[in-house]
C-alpha cells in the first residue's frame, strides 16, 4: 500500500509547478489553485484476469485573471498505483494525453495533458482510463485477478486538501466480498447483476485506500504427499484453486522441509492420526495487528485454512500450531508463543527470513500481562488490535528467553511430559502420578522448574502474572520452600501424593496444612527413634508406610501413639524387672517365677515391635512386667504354701504314727 502521505506530496508539489502564464507576467498559482475532483469506477473482469479503472475527472482552475495578468493551467500529474498499464484520456472536446513520468514500486506517476489551456475560473471534465491487470507468478504476490480470486487496492484520487471525490467498485454476482480499509458500502446489485461497493464523498480522498478481496465457491483441486519424520511420517493433503499451482507447489515444497525440523526441534512425535489438511482461502478473521490473518488451524479437524498470501514465516507458525493448540495447552498464549518461536527457528534452520513480531515503543505502549490477555476483544480492550499485538511479540519475547534458560534438550522434555499428562513434583522412586489436565501457565512453570532444575519464576512475574497472579507466586514460593525443608527434614521418606497433588493444583493453603501435619508427625518420629535407640529396640517401616500413604497423617499418629505405647511397656518391664532384681533374697523371686519366662515375654515384645506387629508388642511387654511386678509376692505365697505343705505333711506323718502305736489308751 502506497504511503498516503506520498500520495499528498506527489500531487501538491507537481500541481503547484505546472501554472503556466500568458505573456502579461509570469506569475505562479498556489495550492489549491488547480484543484482535480475524481469519480474512479473499478471494474473487476476475473475472467480476462484484470480491473477496468475509470477515472472521471473535473479539473478547475481556481485562480482568477487580472486586469495585468491571465493564468491558465495545461497539465497535471497523478499517482495510481503501481504495475498499472494501458492509460488512455479523453475528453468531450480537445484532445487530451496521457504518459507515463515515473514507475516506482508504491506509486505510477502519470502526466496527463488537459487538451487545452484551463483558463481562470473555468471546469474541464475528462476521462482516464487504465487498468489492473494480475501479474501473475508467485502465490504471495498481492494483486490477483484470476476465476478464484479476486485481490488488489482501490485508491481515490483529487488534488490535496479537496474533498468530494469517490470510488465505485463493481464484480460479478456470485463473488463473497471483503472490504478492508476504504470504507466501501455495499453491496447493491447492478442492472446487469454484478454487485456494486461504493464511498460517499469523501473528506480526504488522498486517505482513502480499499483492499478489496474476493472469491467465490469453487471446487478446490486436491493433492497428497507424505513427509518423512524420523520414526514415522506425516500425510498431507493440499487443497488449492485450480488456477493456484503456484501456491500449492509453493505450501506443499515448504511444509515438507520443515515438518521434519519442527518435529525433531520440538521432540514431540507427529500428534496427528489423520492427515494435515492444508486449505487455500482467503484471510482467516484478523492477525494481531488487526490485519487479516494468515491462517488458522483447527486440532479438532486437523485442517488449516492458508491465506493465499500467506508468507513464509505465517505458514511455518501455522505448521507448529500442529503441536501447540488446545489439545496440549490450555492458555492461547503459551500456544502462539511456542509456535511462533519454534517458526523462528525452522525458518533459521531452513535459511529463510521470515518476519518475526518485535516489541516496538510502540506496542510495548499497549504492554498487559499475558495472563490478561483476551485475543479479538474490541478496541481498549485487552484484545483490541494494540494488545493483541503486543502479546503476539511479548509472548515471543518470553518464549526466547525460556528456551535459551531451558536448553532445546530439557524444554522438549516439558513438552513430552505434557503430552503424556504427566505434571511436575513425580515421586523420587519415578513412578508416573500424571497430574496434569491442559498446561497453563502454572503446570508450565512447575514443569520447567521441575526439569531443569533453573528458576523461571522471575520471568512470569515479568511477563505473564496479573496482579492476583503475583500473590499466588508468593504463595507459592513459601509452599515450595516450605516443602523442600520438609523433604530434607524427611530423611528418605517420601511424602505422600496427596502434597503432590496439592502443589500440582496450587491449593498451596492445603500444602501448607499438610506440610505441618508432616512436620509434627516427623517430629514425633524423631523422639520415638530416639525412645526405641535407647532401649536398643527396632522400629518397624509402618510409620514411614503409613506417612506415604493416601490415608492422612492422623493415621500416622494414631501409629507414632501405638508404638510409643509399646515402648513405654518394654521401658516400664524393664523398670520392673531392675527393682526385682537383688530387692528380695533370690530364692523368692526365683520361687514366684517359677513356671514363667518374662525374659522371653520381653523378647517377644521386641521381635514383635520389629515386626510391626505393634499391639501384640505391647501386650508381651506388659505382661513381662505384671511377671516382674508379681515375682516376689508371688513367690513368698509359694513359700509358705510349702511350709505350710511342709508341716501338714509332719503332722499328717505324726498321726498316722500315734495311730500306729495304738493312740493314748491303748492296750498293752
């Protein structure tokens, strides 16, 4: 598109020279004392591959003679656009011309002669003619007439600072129309049955400029191709225009060479069951500057409708929204980011020069958090044209950083472990908890700290957080730091899933109840270690089972409360057995213990402890201790039971001997 100020100064400077005096005194006109109001007609013929353009001009010469001096004006210049040819001019009387001064890539200078002398005061209307005519070759170029397409500028013409001029543009029927810039309204069917876009009047004619782009349903010719990539391999199918091999062989040759580099750089097999449908349209909805877009990928069907114009740069972003949509990523700019970044390298590796957004004072003006950012939104809003576009390059800004931090080989590690589902904060033994939905902002944090082992956090505060998002960072670094002072504190225990999940999800006030009730329980574990080494006692690993497991930690207690209690019971048998032991004459506790083994009962309590076998620990324990506890009273009853057996016996004995010899009165 031709800078409109350009146009302005063409018209201003090369009006203001062309005063031409009668022989009373040299004298030159000013602007606007020529002034040119337009009517241009753009007649689209799609089958004989150009635009018809009719210009209907009224030249007026607003000087006025003198008494000493007459002025008249004889020629003008115009800027069209550029690659037009086949000019004519004509008039209703005279006999005027048309030339070309000066070819440029962004304008065509054209001097036309009036006919005749245009005196003070006075009108001439004639007609310009010329045409747009397609230039054929590459699919990128911008001007196209052909059966399918329809693509090129329609500009208006006057002098500068001249209002009043306007522009029509005619196609056939059964075209579907877009307008973009102009305005044009329309459209209103013809008498012929062609369609008619048209302006009103316009205030400033040199600002107009209308991109008009045009299609109509056509069967689209269809090709397939398969691409190799590395292990396994990628089916294309290219749907063009008929009248577009260009584009087709153009898409086809580009998408096979850099598949295979996007594929091998991102480290992620080729995530389509089916095949790539790569469709020729026109523009998709609006680009990030508000401009039409130049392609838009659907992951549901596979299928990417192209822009007929699209460069280089958009069709490899294109490519790699194969990999980065919404099938792996739940925010959109996690998505355009890493696709466009990954373009920027394809496009490096295959030596080409795609365009790349760049953060400009400009857009940097519209900055937002990326979190904030809602693509489309309307103008102000965080989507408008501005925003979008400064998260389009903010978000590539971002994405640089991350892979230089990451290193190729651990960022396509991230990527791996989000397509299998698979979040941050594994257990150490590597078991797989998976844990993660669609990757968002967070899961991708967690996941590129988790990986490589390198902080990012630093970077989504700078680009990605709002302001609430900055106050779940804090929170989440106390949780972190809060966890890795409990791993440590662990000693090789692991901590149960439940944490995990918690941290995986960001409920870090659920982190921080069960880190505490982690901490307490490891606590208690300490002392109990403690306990169980003074006494020269084993622990069972039930404590630690029960802390790693889904059941909670007041489980874990309810254990550290059991095994505590069966080591109070082996201390308070030992107690006893030692105030037993020399506290009575051997001969009496060995009495009350006979038939008994408390020894053994303390023996078992410890191989059962070791065990795990906790309450029938205790139960052993206790009863070493009631053994030691009654040994001595136990054993004094058994005494004088038998002496008391003792003197039984030497009475029964006495008896039975009186009896014998014959008891008191008895016969001699």
């Amino acid at each position: 598109m031709i800078r409109r100020s350009v146009r302005a100064v063409l018209v201003a400077v090369l009006l203001g020279t062309l005063v031409v005096p009668l022989p009373a005194g040299p004298v030159l006109a000013k602007l606007p004392d020529l002034t040119l109001v337009t009517r241009a007609s753009y007649d689209v013929l799609p089958e004989e591959g150009r635009v018809a353009v009719t210009v209907r001009i009224t030249a007026t010469n607003r000087l006025r003679d003198t008494v000493a001096r007459r002025f008249f004006f004889r020629t003008a210049f115009l800027a069209v656009q550029p690659g037009t040819s086949k000019f004519e001019s004509s008039a209703a009387n005279g006999a005027p011309g048309v030339s070309v001064r000066r070819r440029a890539d962004d304008h065509t200078l054209l001097r036309i002669d009036l006919g005749t002398n245009l005196a003070a005061g006075r009108s001439r209307n004639l007609t310009l003619r010329f045409e747009i005519a397609d230039p054929k070759g590459g699919a990128e170029r911008r001007t196209r007439i052909s059966s399918s397409l329809v693509s090129f500028e329609a500009w208006a013409f006057a002098s500068p600072d001249t209002p009043g001029s306007s522009v029509t543009v005619t196609l056939p029927g059964d075209y579907d129309v877009e307008v973009g810039g102009g305005p044009l309204d329309g459209p209103t069917a013809t008498d012929d049955g062609r369609q008619a876009w048209t302006s009103e009047p316009l205030d400033a004619p040199l600002d107009f400029v209308a991109e008009v782009i045009a299609s109509r349903p056509i069967e689209l010719a269809e090709t397939s191709r398969t691409v190799a990539l590395g292990d396994g391999e990628a089916a294309i199918v290219l749907r063009s225009w008929p009248d577009a091999p260009a584009w087709r062989d153009r898409v086809g040759e580009l998408a096979a060479k850099a598949l295979p580099v996007l594929a091998d750089d991102i480290g992620l097999p080729w995530p389509l069951d089916g095949p790539l449908v790569i469709e020729e349209s026109l523009a998709v909805g609006s680009d990030a500057g508000g401009g039409p877009a130049a392609g838009l990928y659907d992951p549901a069907t596979g299928r990417l409708e192209l822009s007929y114009a699209a460069p280089d740069g958009a069709i490899l972003q294109q490519l790699a929204h194969a990999w980065f949509n919404g099938r792996l990523v739940g925010d959109r700019w996690i998505a355009d980011a890493f696709a466009l970044y990954y373009a920027e390298r394809a496009g490096a590796a295959l030596e080409l020069e795609p365009s790349s957004p760049t953060l400009t004072p400009e857009l940097e003006s519209a900055a937002l958090p990326l979190n904030a950012w809602s693509p489309g939104g309307p103008n102000g809003a965080p989507g408008s044209a501005e925003a979008d576009a400064y998260a389009q390059a903010a978000g590539l800004a971002l994405a640089r950083e991350v892979g230089e931090r990451a290193g190729r080989g651990e960022l396509a590690e991230v990527w791996r472990a989000a397509a299998s589902g698979t979040g941050a904060y594994q257990p150490v033994d590597g078991g797989d908890e998976g844990g993660l939905g669609l990757l968002d902002w967070r899961s991708l944090l967690d996941l590129l700290e988790d990986r490589t082992g390198r902080p990012f956090d630093d970077l989504w505060r700078a680009w990605v957080a709002r302001p609430a998002d900055l106050a779940a960072l804090d929170a989440r670094s106390a949780a972190r730091a809060h966890h890795d002072a409990t791993i440590a504190r662990a000693d090789g225990w692991a901590l149960p899933r439940s944490v995990r999940d918690a941290l995986r999800a960001w409920r870090f006030d659920l982190v921080e109840d069960l880190l505490t009730a982690a901490d307490r329980v490891l606590a208690q574990r300490d002392a109990l270690q403690a306990e169980a080494a003074a006494m020269g006692l084993t622990l069972p690993d039930r404590l630690e089972r029960m802390f790693e497991g889904e059941d909670g930690f007041e489980v874990a207690e309810a254990e550290v409360v059991a095994q505590r209690a069966a080591i109070a019971a082996s201390g308070e048998a030992r107690e006893a057995r030692q105030r037993v032991t020399g506290s009575e004459a051997d001969v009496v506790v060995a009495a009350g213990l006979l038939g008994v083994d408390p020894e053994a009962q303390l023996a078992t309590a410890s191989a059962a402890l070791a065990a795990g076998e906790v309450d029938r620990a205790f139960e052993a324990a206790a009863t070493a201790e009631d053994l030691w506890v009654a040994a001595a009273s136990v054993g004094r009853g058994r005494i004088v039971s038998v002496a008391l057996l003792a003197v039984s016996v030497a009475l029964l004995v006495g008896l039975i001997g009186w009896r014998r010899r014959g008891g008191v009165g008895g016969t001699s």
